[in-house]
C-alpha cells in the first residue's frame, strides 16, 4: 500500500485497521499524523451524527428546581399566549402582502425560459442573499420592492407547476406559517433572521420551502438602492 | 402525513408489548430501535417530517416481510437498509424537480466556519449540507455500522467508488473545521 492508497483509505474510515494499512502506518510518520487528524475529526462528526437538528434533548432541570420552575413555566405559557396572538397578526398581513405582490406581477407565472445565472445573482445582490441556485429550473428572477426593501422574487418550475419564492431578509417569522388565499397556496417559514414565502396555485409548499430555507445564506447586508419610483 | 392502516407495526407496538404474542420480540425490537431508525432517517432526509413518514412506512414494510429476518440480532441493519430504500423511494417519487441542491452544496461549506461558531453546530449543519452521494454513504457507516464492503452492496457500487466518497465527505467536514482540505489521492484508489 502505497500514501495514496493509505489516504483514501484513511480518509474513508479512520478508524480501518486493516493489516495493509496497519503496515504502512509502521513505517510512514505522514500518514500517521493524517490518520490522526481525521480520528480527531471522526469524533466530531460521530458526536454531530448522534443528534440531527430538531432532535436535541432539552437539558433537565434539577428537581429542588421544580416548584419555582413550575410556577415561571405558568407565567411563560400565559406570556407566550398572549405574545401568539400578537405575533400571529403580522405573519397572517405578510401572508396577505406577499399574495398581493405575486398578484401584481402576474407575468411571472408565464416565464418558460430560464434565467441566467447572472440574473439570478442580480436579483439576490440588493437583498445580500447568497443562494447557490443556478438551476434550470428558475424561469423569473427579479429584485422587488416590498416592505420597505428590495426582496429577491424567484419563480421555481416545480413538478406541481409554478412556484413563487420571496426571500424576505426583514421579516422574521416564529414557525411556519401555511396559508391560503384567493386560490392560491402558499407558506412562510423562518430562514435565519428572515423568512422565506413560497406560493403557489395549490400543492404543498413546506417540503420545498424547507429546502430553500435551509440553503438561504445572509451576506452583510448591502446599502440599499433607491425605491422605485411609482 | 401518511395514515396508519389499523393493523400496522406503529399502532399496535404499544398495545402488544404487555402481551406476550409470537411477534411480541419482534415489536421490542422495532420500538427499541426507532429512535435510530428516526435520527438515521432524518440525517438521510433533512426533514423531521419527512423522517417521520419514512421511519413509518418503513416499519410497515419491515412489519409485513418481518418473516424475513431470521436473526432477531441482525434486525438493525435490517431496518436501516428498509429505511435507506424507503428514503429513496421517497426521494424518487415526491422530490419536486427544482434546484439541485447537492450540487450547489459545496458554496456553502466555508472554510474555517467551524471556528466562529459552535463547533457541532457547525458541523451538523455542514454534515446536512453534504450532497446525498457523500451523506448517505457517511451516514450509512458511521451511523448504521455499515462496513465498505456492505455500503457498495446497498448503493450498488464499486468498493472504490464508496472509499472515494466517504473520502471526500470527511473531506469536506476538514475544510469546514479549518484543518484544510487533504490532497484527493490520485493512485489507483481514486474515482473520478
């Protein structure tokens, strides 16, 4: 087995004692240190594997604990019911905002070709998102004014028909909101400190809106261009 | 969501474990091992709700062909393999066809990431960002036990082509913890 050999094996499993490699390491210092370095990671990432996001156990509380735990936990859900109602408002008016946006740019649902990847990037710049997304499968981009900002408002061909997204880096939203309105569909989930809406003439939404969540990543935000002019 | 029909595996675990039925071993086994199958499922999927609707039609399947595991000790990697195909017949038969974000993953991994935030943290989410190709197989070892050999088998490739990408996962995970990207060797081993 010769260093190559040993790195490819290493680096696929660290933990390999095969005799090959086993013989090798004996006599190869650089190797050795490599196999150390990815045992080091190996343990990294077996501790990252033993708990995907959204699945993390909550710490207990001590039991002596428990009774002034108890009590402030009455207060949160009161607090926390009360702030629901408050916070449900905005995210039901931004549902309502974003269906009369798409409303207004009917044009969008028509595009067939796809855009380039220098217009996808020009429709992220102002809202200082980096996205990723080069795919074929984009067929409008543009950079609207909305809220106050300029938002990137994409349309994705998607085996269900056209879908709407509207990167929406200033509002920010608690959980995933689904909603329907003058016949079209759509949800609005939480990406970092925004959120993202996907909107559409029917279908579900949230598997598609997860995955653009978790791929939406925020640059420094830029300095704003003027708003348009109406 | 999908429904249970009544007579399946997730309803009736609770109701048979008291009792002493011929299945009864085999209802231990699958409740025992649901919160692997559910944590293997959802690094697979990316999706706890998705993870959920796999790990449930995968104990159905493994229910209704549960005269197939001979050896009660071999029902892990049994039931990881169910769940690994119910995720990719999922995969096939409801992924909407948009962007594919496999292929874009690698603009993501930043390197030196790891160092400004919490190191798991980070790694977890560089781990979810992986493409399927180098999460799956990852997954597969080091989460269901799988050796080289058996990975090749599930995914139908060369024992290379799965050292190759287990190669270039861990890779991807150096660069996002600052130790740098290793060399990709280029001998005999390597695919292209």
């Amino acid at each position: 087995m010769n260093c190559a050999q040993a790195r490819l094996h290493i680096g696929a499993d660290p933990r390999s004692e095969s005799p090959e490699l086993t013989a090798h390491l004996t006599s190869c210092p650089a190797c050795r240190r490599f196999r150390d370095e990815m045992l080091t990671l190996e343990g990294r990432i077996q501790r990252a594997l033993q708990d995907p996001p959204q699945l993390g156990a909550r710490r207990p509380a001590p039991r002596t604990l428990w009774r002034p735990l108890a009590l402030a936990a009455s207060v949160l859900v009161a607090t926390v019911a009360v702030l629901a109602v408050w916070l449900v408002q905005p995210s039901r008016s931004l549902a309502h905002d974003v269906v009369l946006h798409v409303q207004e740019e009917p044009e969008s649902w028509l595009a067939r070709n796809a855009v380039s990847a220098q217009g996808i990037a020009a429709a992220l710049r102002n809202a200082g998102v980096d996205f990723g997304v080069t795919s074929d499968r984009i067929t409008y981009a543009q950079s609207c004014w909305f809220h106050g900002h300029y938002v990137p408002h994409l349309v994705v061909q998607t085996t269900q028909g056209p879908a709407t997204v509207l990167i929406l880096r200033h509002e920010t939203v608690r959980a995933s909101h689904a909603f329907s309105e003058a016949g079209l569909s759509g949800v609005i989930v939480p990406a970092g400190t925004g959120s993202i809406a996907v909107l559409a003439h029917g279908g579900d939404m949230r598997q598609l809106a997860g995955e653009l969540s978790r791929d939406v990543h925020w640059l420094p935000e830029p300095a704003q261009p003027p708003p348009p002019k109406s | 969501m999908r429904n249970s029909p009544p007579d399946s595996p997730v309803i009736s675990l609770g109701e048979r474990l008291p009792g002493g039925g011929p299945d009864a071993p085999l209802t231990q086994v699958l409740q025992s091992l649901r919160p692997d199958l559910m944590r293997f499922a959802h690094w697979l999927a990316r999706d706890r709700s998705l993870a959920e609707d796999i790990v449930q039609e995968s104990l159905l399947r493994a229910w209704r062909s549960r005269e197939a595991l001979k050896d009660p000790a071999a029902a892990r990697p049994w039931l990881l393999t169910i769940v690994r195909r119910e995720h990719a017949r999922l995969y096939e038969r409801k992924r909407l066809e948009l962007v594919p974000l496999e292929d874009v993953a690698d603009t993501y991994v930043a390197p030196g990431a790891a160092a400004a935030e919490d190191d798991l943290f980070a790694l977890r989410s560089g781990i979810m960002r992986l493409p399927l190709e180098y999460r799956e197989p990852l997954v597969l070892q080091v989460l269901g036990g799988f050796s080289t050999e058996e990975i090749a088998r599930e995914l139908n490739l060369s024992v290379t082509a799965v050292l190759t990408r287990l190669f270039r996962a861990r890779n991807k995970l150096r660069v996002l913890c600052g130790m740098g990207a290793a060399p990709e060797p280029d001998g005999e081993g390597a695919v292209p």
